[in-house]
C-alpha cells in the first residue's frame, strides 16, 4: 500500500535533517510542498531527485485529484512545509483527510516544530500549553481573540509577522496586564537564534525601540489563578470588544462567556458604556 508521509524539515539548520526524512524525499514518487524553489534547494544541498508539486493554501484543495492518483498508482507521496513540521498553521490537514477518506495510509517522520522549541527554552510552564496560531489581524474577531487568550490559563503559543508584532504585543499588555510574562523567539536554530524573555510591558517598550527581524513564535505565560470578576474585569473586556467593532449584544455575549457571568447584566453595562460614548460624542 502506497503512504502519504509528512515529513519535517529543519527550521534553519541543516543538520536537523533526519535519516529517517533523507530516505522517504529519496524514494518519494512525488514531494508536495509551499515553495518548489526552497525545497527544491533543500532537496539538492542533500543529493537528492525528485518530483516537486506545490501545495499551499491556494492550491491544496486543488492538488487532492493529483495526490489521491499519485497513490492509487502506488507512489509514495512526502509532504513537506518550508521548514518544520507539515500541517501545522501550514497546508496539508485536507490532504491527509482526502487520503485517509480514500483508504490510504498516512504516516508522518517527526522533526523540528518551531512551537515546540520555543516553548521548551521559553523557561514558562510547559505542562498544559495550547497553540493558537496567528491573531486575527483586525476588527472584532482579533478583540475577541486577545481577550480569550488573556484569560487562559494554559500557556500559549503564538505565531506573529514582524510587521505586527509590536501592535500583537501592545493589545495583549492591554487584555493580559503589562506584568504578565512572555517569551519572543527568532531564528531559531539559526546563527541568530534569539529568545527574549520579560514582562508584556517591557516587550513593548523593547520592540517599540528596537524593530522586529524575522518570524516570531510568542510564548505568553497563562492567566493566574483570578477570583470571582469584578465590575473593572467587564468594563474592560466590554470597552475592547466594543473597540473592535462588535454591537452591544455581541459583546455582552462574548464576555458573559469568557467571565462566566450572567448576560443581561453585561448586555445592560455595554448598553451604558455605548450610549456614555454617543453622548461624549
């Protein structure tokens, strides 16, 4: 039976490659991947030939027929990601559904995660941690967002863009409190590699200052243990949802859910705090 294989690739530093992923690229009868020029030149720094298919997230949904064929004729296919572990916050989870939904064995060649990594030298609780990707770039789902992961208590692992990762930093100071704990980390397994570890406040005032190189992976400690919440916790939940864009309804609903409070109270205080507005206006 032919095999959908995920493979990790290194993250920067070559000789994370293991013997295991060397020998699936060499006998793959294709390699699906995001970039064909990067993993083409992955391919070749190793001595190896092959055919390169490109699947990203303009394409993968298209690429399925192709893949499903390549396996019914009895090729192994490897999916790859520019660096690191396929699949995640990457292509690839409709892949490996379509093969599986089409009886084909799926199987993976575990390596370097970058969240993974991150977390483990983050020097921040590692025993129950989440991984929630990127924000949301604007309006009410990224208030929504911010405030549900300031009240998590799990540690959280954070994708950013350098572009946005001083406004990232700022919201979370903002729903979190600027002494909540963080850890930024780049290049990893690189020359450059850097971890950079304080408060929310202090990242702020640091890449306020000092501009942001390369992806980030943001390790935010989780939310302490909190009593019951106060008057303050919704005033300030509510004037962000509300800041994003949501209706008073909307952002009742959302903080009633993440405060684990009675609604119409909330709903009747984002009515207040929305018509204290109209009339400061």
């Amino acid at each position: 039976m032919s095999n959908l294989i995920l493979v990790a690739t290194p993250l920067g530093n070559m000789g994370d490659i293991s013997p295991r992923a060397i020998e699936a690229l060499t006998h793959a009868g294709l390699v699906c991947c995001e970039d064909t020029r990067r993993t083409g030149l992955l391919l070749h720094n190793l001595g190896i030939a092959a055919t390169l298919m490109r699947v990203d997230d303009h394409t993968e949904h298209a690429s399925i027929p192709r893949v499903l064929d390549a396996l019914n004729e009895g090729r192994d296919v490897c999916l790859v990601t520019d660096a690191g572990t396929p699949g995640i916050s990457d292509p690839g989870s409709r892949l490996v559904r379509a093969a599986i939904d089409a009886s084909h064995n799926v199987s993976a060649i575990p390596g370097p995660a970058a969240l993974i990594m991150a977390l483990i030298i983050s020097g921040l609780p590692t025993d129950r941690f989440i991984f929630d990707g990127f924000i949301a770039r604007s309006g009410q789902e990224r208030a929504a967002h911010i405030n549900e992961l300031a009240l998590q208590r799990r540690t959280v692992i954070l994708y950013e863009a350098p572009h946005r990762l001083h406004r990232t930093l700022v919201d979370l100071s903002v729903a979190c409190g600027p002494e909540r704990q963080v850890a930024l980390c780049r290049e990893l397994t690189k020359i450059h590699e850097e971890v950079w570890r304080g408060t929310l406040g202090e990242a702020v005032d640091h890449y306020g200052t000092n501009e942001p190189q390369g992806e980030f992976v943001l390790v935010l400690h989780g939310a302490p243990d909190a009593p019951p919440a106060t008057a303050d916790d919704i005033d300030r939940l509510l004037i962000a949802e509300l800041a994003g864009g949501a209706s008073s309804k909307d952002a009742a609903t959302a903080v009633a859910h993440i405060l684990a409070v009675p609604k119409k109270s909330v709903y009747n205080r984002a009515v207040e705090i929305t018509n204290s507005r109209k009339t400061a206006d």
